[in-house]
C-alpha cells in the first residue's frame, strides 16, 4: 500500500536559487577573508621552505645492508619477494666465489611504484639483509623506470648490520623440542 506525500510547490524566489547562491557565497567569502588576513586557520604548508616533520614511526624506503667485508649481506633466499604481497622484488640469485656463501643477488629490484611499503620483506629476511630504517622519502619522478630502484640504489642507503649471520639454528616445536628427537631420549 502506498502512502500519500504532499509535494510543496516551489514559488519563484525558491526555483531561481538566488537564497541559496547568496548563501553559499557568504561562507566563501566570509573562509576567504579569515584565511587572508587571520593567517591562524591556514594549514598549507610552503614546501620548499618549510617541512612539516615526519612522525617517528615513519620507517622510509628499503636499504639493503652489508656484512663486515663490504659485501651485500643478502644471501638471495627470495623469502622477502615470496612474503611480498604486491610482487614488487625481483631478485636474480648467483653462485658465490666464497665456500662460506651459497648464493648472492646479482639483481635486486624493488618497484616501488607497487610497493605497499608494509615491511613484510624486512620481517621475512632471515639475516638481517633488507631493512626499511633509512629514513628517506621516496621522490616523485616523471618516468615508471625512476622508480624501479635497483641493488646499487639499495646499497648507497647501506647500513653495517650488527645482527650475527649463520650460526647454529635448530628449530624447536611448541613444545620445547628438537624436530625430529622426542623428549624421551
């Protein structure tokens, strides 16, 4: 069943709008004036010469760290680019010359156009190879090639990481013990 609605039939004042624009132009020029000579409301910021300071949590762009010789510290596991959930690390694993390292990353590749910047790489990495604690801000750039940044890139934000690499690991379960031993032994 339906129900019945008086419709009010506009007059002439109220279809020509003329209240309506009045109105809407007193809230401008009445924002306007304030912000022009009250200066207190005015939350732009003039860029280049003032900075507004990052928060502290913010982290800024990926950096790769390097081992006490110089080297890069990654050892090309791919855990950082199978944790990505945007797919933006590309790395291309290499035999090393050391005995003591298996592999290294001839390419390491980062879009950072798809990346969500989450940090999910820098808690897969298992020897403290790629961080996210430079600090930088990533720059806007005309081309998507500018913001493809690469080993070398990663490697001038370098930080000497003081976490031990390899070592002894074994692997417990929740309940205390070794994988594959039982605690009967």
């Amino acid at each position: 069943m339906a129900k019945l609605v008086n419709r009010i039939q506009p007059d002439l004042v109220q279809q020509s709008y003329v209240v309506e624009i009045a109105k809407g132009l007193a809230i401008t020029s009445r924002a306007f004036v304030r912000n022009l000579f009250g200066k207190k409301d005015i939350v732009t910021v003039q860029y280049p010469e003032q900075k507004v300071p990052y928060a502290p949590r913010f982290r800024g762009k990926h950096l790769l760290t390097k081992r006490d010789d110089g080297q890069v510290r990654c050892v090309a596991c791919m855990l950082c680019a199978t944790a990505c959930p945007a797919n933006c690390i590309t790395i291309v694993a290499a035999e090393h010359d050391d005995r003591g390292i298996e592999k290294y990353p001839t390419q390491f590749e980062i879009d950072l156009l798809k990346c969500i910047y989450c940090g999910f790489c820098e808690e897969a990495c298992p020897c403290d190879a790629i961080r996210m604690d430079s600090g930088v801000h990533t720059l806007p750039s005309y081309t998507r090639r500018d913001q493809k940044t690469g080993k070398v890139d990663l490697l001038a934000l370098a930080k000497l990481s003081t976490a031990s690499q390899g070592g002894e690991f074994r692997a417990t379960d929740h309940e205390g013990t070794a994988h594959g031993r039982s605690s009967h032994h």
